[in-house]
C-alpha cells in the first residue's frame, strides 16, 4: 500500500445519491488516486440533524458496491467516535493508513466556506484537495467536471412526500432506505 494515494469524499451522505456516486467514479477515472474512501461523518459538526450514522454508513456501503472496485465506504468516525471535524477524520486516517498519501474531494462550494471548517488549511496541507466544480460556484482552475446537481435534502423531500426519485439515489440505496422507513417520518 505504501505509495497508494487515496481520495476521501467526506460528508453526511444524508442520504447518499447518484451525484456521490458520480464524483467517485470521476476521481477515480481522473486523478491520481487508486481508491475513493466514502466517510460519512459520525455526527455534523455544525450541529445539523441527520439519520442514525448506522443507516448512512450502510447506504455508503451500498453505493460503493454499486459503483465497483476502487470505490468503499469507511466506518472511522463511528469506530472511533470522532468529533465529525473534517481534520480529526483525515488524522485518523494518516494513522491508519501509513505511508499512504491522501487527497480531500471538495466542491467549489466548499472554497467559500472554508473560513467555517476547523482547520483549513491543516486540512489541504494533510489531503491536498481534489476540486470538483459545482453549478452555481466559480470553478478551481483545475477542478473535475461538476456532475449533475442532487441535493440530499431535495431527495428527502421526495421521499417524505411519498415520491421515489430511482434517478436521483441508485436502487440499492433506495430499497435500503424503503425498507429501514429512514426518512418516512420528515414532513413534505
């Protein structure tokens, strides 16, 4: 392992959709990394509400198993029980993974928010980012082409209105998410 580079695509995944899928499939293809790591984060850190990391790390399984080899779903928050920080995730994963080069996957959004994420700039020098575009944002000169916009809590909406958006979530992730009742209780 030692000289892999490994891409970690982290967030709530709340749920996770074809968009996430997209994304890994693109770094994969276009990038210097050999492996995605799916991370859902174990709680928000700021403070947002989220189904049980439990569902969401099993649906991040499923979409890994859905997009093939390369591409896998960590359980380091919920294992370890970290903060949901961005950087006390990626230093767990240097510890775990020595010798193995990271790189973060970040949306353009991102860059404009990056004076609310702890630790910043500890983040890029750790897991020097892969920028991905996204509609609506100025792109990073060498950013990945921005997949089709999805937005999780449009996606929630749908299913808490009784719809089944099956272009939206991949059918494993779906099903899963039928059969747990996950966002059956949210309000259209």
């Amino acid at each position: 392992m030692t000289g892999d580079v490994i891409a970690v695509l982290g967030g709530t995944f709340d749920p996770p959709h074809a968009a996430h899928l997209a994304v890994s499939r693109l770094v994969l293809e276009r990038s210097d990394c050999c492996r995605v790591l799916l991370v859902p984060c174990i709680r928000h850190p700021l403070g947002k509400a989220a189904a049980p990391f439990e569902h969401r790390l099993a649906m991040c399984r499923l979409l890994a198993d859905e997009a093939g080899a390369g591409i896998e779903a960590s359980d380091i928050e919920g294992r370890l029980d970290l903060s949901g920080r961005t950087i006390d995730m990626l230093e767990a994963l240097a510890r775990e993974n020595e010798g193995v080069r990271l790189r973060m996957v970040i949306g353009a959004d991102i860059l404009l928010e990056r004076d609310r994420w702890h630790g910043f700039d500890e983040i890029a020098a750790l897991a020097e980012p892969i920028h991905v575009a996204r509609a609506g944002y100025g792109a990073h000169p060498a950013s990945l082409p921005a997949p089709a916009p999805i937005s999780s809590t449009e996606v929630r909406r749908l299913l808490a209105s009784g719809r089944r958006p099956a272009e939206l979530v991949p059918a494993s992730v779906l099903e899963y998410i039928e059969e747990h009742g996950i966002y059956a209780s949210l309000q259209p």
